[in-house]
C-alpha cells in the first residue's frame, strides 16, 4: 500500500517542474504586451479630438497585428466596435461615429491612436483599445473617459481678455503717459505766462542752439533740393 503513495508522490514532484515553467511562460507572455491610453480626455463640440493609444510588445509587428476601438456610452453596459485595424483601416460604417473616425496612428512606431471629427455631447463615454500581435494576444486593457463640452462664454471672455492684455494695455499705458506729459507742460506755460516768467541766459542759449539747428536743417534741405535740380537738368 505504500507503493502507491510513493508513486503518486514520484508523479507529483515530476509535475512540478513542469507547472513552474508553464507558469513562467505564463507570466511571461501577459507582460510581454503592454497597451497605454490616456484616462481622461477632454474635448469641445465640433473641434477634432484625438484618443491616444500605444502598445509595447515583445515580437515584431506582422501583417496578423489586430487593434481594436470599442465605445460605451454612459451609464450603459452596451459596447460598439467603432474602429478595426489589420492591414488596412477598417472604421465604422453604422452607429453614432459612422463616417467619424479616422486612423492617426503608426503601428511600426507602437502608436494605435485614432481622432473623432465633429464630436457632439452624445460622445461621451469610455473607450477601450485592445491590440493582438500574435503570439502576443495577452494585455491589459486601458480605459479612456472621454467628455465633451461647448466652448461656452467664459472661455471666449478669457481669450478676449488675454488679448486685451497683451496688446491694447500697453498701447493704453502709453497714451496715458503722453497726455499726463502734455498737460504737465501745458500748465507750465501757463503758470509762467502768468508770472511774467523770464527764460535765463541757459534757457535763452538752448533755444538759441534748436533755432540754429533749425536754419542748419533748412539750409541742407535746400541745398539738396539744389543738387538734384542741377542733376536733373545735366541729364537732359
């Protein structure tokens, strides 16, 4: 009876080994393909949005690679397959994103990531995006929330008065500074036209050099005026 027992037990311990190693290659093929999306995606009504997806896999990409886009609206168990890929570009022709999906991504570069034109309040949901490069078809299966909104009118005030900022401000500050200047000589003047103000000896020197200046830019004026009369005639 003890014969038996020990026979199983031979059996037993020879199995081991080789459940170890199928647990290995086991392990070994769940990380050997790895899927990344982004969690939370945000876009606005009618503006072009992009579901990023990359994938990371051990083997090299063949013609047998499958991607695969899946949509759940929300509050809802149902999925749509709204993009397939193997070879070629298979988007949806039925459902609410028929004739609205489009590829964006590059398979030899790990990129599976499709865009969603002309988004509506009727997008939202979660997006799922699963890859197969055979002999890696086990992966994680990374969720992609996506909510859409309006652009309402707070985002256009803010882009109004960012530009208001940068450019009608300064040019503001600077109108500001000229009439502030101005009025502060005009109200000299007047105070001392009403003092019977006298300019000093510098002050009379200093005019004196703008009025010499003045006749010296009339004179170069004229005198070039001069010179392209004479140039004009010895052409003729």
């Amino acid at each position: 009876m003890q014969q038996p027992r020990g026979a199983a037990g031979g059996r037993g311990c020879a199995l081991f080994p080789l459940l170890s190693i199928l647990f290995v290659q086991g392990v070994h093929t769940v990380l050997s393909l790895e899927i990344s999306a982004d969690a939370h995606v945000r876009g606005y009504v009618g503006e072009k949005i992009k579901l990023k997806c990359t994938f990371k896999s051990s083997s090299d990409v063949t013609d047998k690679l499958t991607i695969d886009w899946t949509y759940r609206p929300p509050s809802s168990s149902r999925t749509e397959s709204i993009f397939h890929y193997q070879s070629f570009q298979y988007p949806t022709t039925a459902g609410t994103f028929r004739d609205r999906i489009s590829w964006v991504g590059n398979v030899y570069k790990g990129d599976a990531s499709i865009s969603i034109s002309n988004p509506t309040l009727k997008d939202n949901g979660t997006f799922s995006c699963a890859v197969k490069n055979p002999p890696d078809v086990y992966h994680n299966i990374p969720l992609t929330e996506l909510t859409v909104t309006e652009r309402g009118f707070s985002t256009m005030l803010s882009s109004v008065a960012l530009l208001s900022i940068l450019v009608f401000i300064p040019s503001a500050v600077v109108v500001i500074l000229l009439l502030v200047r101005m009025g502060r000589k005009a109200t000299g003047a007047k105070k001392r036209s009403r003092s019977g103000y006298k300019k000093s000896s510098i002050e009379v020197s200093d005019d004196t050099d703008q009025e010499d200046n003045n006749d010296c830019m009339a004179r170069l004026c004229v005198r070039c005026a001069e010179c392209l009369d004479s140039d004009y005639e010895e052409a003729y």
